[in-house]
C-alpha cells in the first residue's frame, strides 16, 4: 500500500483504490477504447466519445456532456469502449496524467481513461477533487517506456480516506463556493475600463485562485474543522 499523500484524520475510512463493491466506495474501474476508423459506420453516432486532449487545460471544469466525435452502437460492441452510467469519475491515464472530469450524460472514452464509478458512500465529485489535489501523487507513480502512464496495478495502491457522506457534503459546498468566488472575477475583468484597473482586477484574482488552491487540499486532509460551517449560509454565497 503506498503511503497516503494527504495525513487524514484516523476516523475517516480509509482504503486504496481498488474497487470493491461491498465497502461501498469504488465499486468498479474500466478503461475505454477505440472503434476501428476504418469502418465509418462506428462513428458519428449519438453516443459521446472523450478523448484526454478534449479535458487538457480545464483546470476549473468538471463535468462535461458534450464531445468532438461520437460513435454508433456498432462501434461500442465492436470495440472495448463502455458506455460509462451519469457520475462517472474520468481521470487520464496517460497524455496527460491526472486530468479528471465526471461525466453528465451516459458516455464511453477512449482508452487513454480510468474510469472510477463510485458506490453510495463516497460522493463522484470528492473523488473528483481528490484526484485533483493529488495530481503530484499521480505524477509520481506514472512510468512508461514512451511516456508517463498510469497503470492499475501501481494505481490502486493508492491510500483514500473518506469522511461521511454529510461531512463529504459540507467540503464540497465549501469548494463549491470558493470556485464561485474565485471564477467571479474572469467577467469582471471585462467591464473595467481602464488598464490599471484590469491589472488590480487580474491580481486579486489570481490571489482568490491562490488561496483556494492552498484550502483545498487543507480540506480533503480533514486539517480544517467544517462541523460549524452552515451549508445554507455557503449556498447563499454561490
């Protein structure tokens, strides 16, 4: 088991990632696949299709629903792509490692993904976020003799801990409202008219960007006490 990246508190629950269906956390992981490109009826059907490079660079997005190409049912049986359930957590094995989105309408990938689906005691989104703060942790155990990849074996080594699902709720309200803040900004920016005032509107929101950067990983560790934070008062903010 490799040593945790983020020290939790010793009441969470903790295990690797390695799914198992009866501790209710990770309940299965698939990779994807390509359709022959050869035999056009596999392709431009209704079914979403995601590529990591369509997910490089979306640093403050999530979910997604829409994609470059699609492919027919004929295409998914003939190939190894899934069709992946609402709530999948995509994360990018490979070119880049460590991107991750969750999907919001049924969809497959290619098999640059795993794709983590999550059982009913941990919320797709933590898993999301927790993948994100760990991004230097995946870096460090991908290997290839071509380029960096992430394989299932050394994968699922990795040490989660998981609160219950009510404080998993208080964390991401929490997160939620400081992208809010943090992404008010960018439209700002555009109605100022003057370049000084740009400038300071540029800086203060790199500094909300910064301080949210540095509290996220303080929450995913349990380092910050949520218990008397007021949901309602976060989903007034947001």
């Amino acid at each position: 088991m490799a040593e945790p990246f983020l020290k939790c508190p010793n009441h969470w629950f903790h295990k690797t990632l390695e799914p198992n269906s009866e501790d209710g956390l990770i309940t299965q992981v698939d990779s994807g696949g390509t359709p022959s490109t050869t035999d056009d009826e596999n392709w431009d059907g209704e079914i979403p299709w995601l590529t990591p490079k369509e997910i490089t660079g979306l640093s403050d997005t999530i979910y997604v629903s829409k994609t470059e190409r699609t492919i027919t049912p004929k295409g998914l049986r003939n190939s190894s792509a899934k069709l992946l359930p609402v709530g999948t957590v995509m994360l990018t094995k490979r070119a880049p490692v460590g991107a991750v989105v969750i999907n919001a309408v049924p969809m497959t990938t290619n098999q640059g993904f795993l794709n983590f689906q999550c059982g009913p005691k941990m919320r797709p989104l933590y898993l999301a976020y927790w993948f994100k703060t760990n991004k230097v942790y995946l870096d460090r155990v991908a290997n290839g003799s071509t380029y960096p990849e992430l394989y299932k074996g050394d994968l699922f080594e990795f040490q989660i801990a998981v609160p219950s699902l009510e404080e998993q709720d208080t964390i991401l309200s929490i997160i939620s409202a400081l992208q809010y803040v943090s992404l008010l900004g960018l439209p700002l920016e555009q109605s100022v008219t003057l370049p000084s005032k740009m400038l300071e509107m540029q800086e203060q929101n790199r500094r909300l960007r910064s301080i949210r950067n540095a509290i996220l990983p303080k929450l995913l560790a349990g380092e910050l006490d949520v218990s008397k934070i007021s949901i309602n008062g976060l989903e007034a903010i947001s």
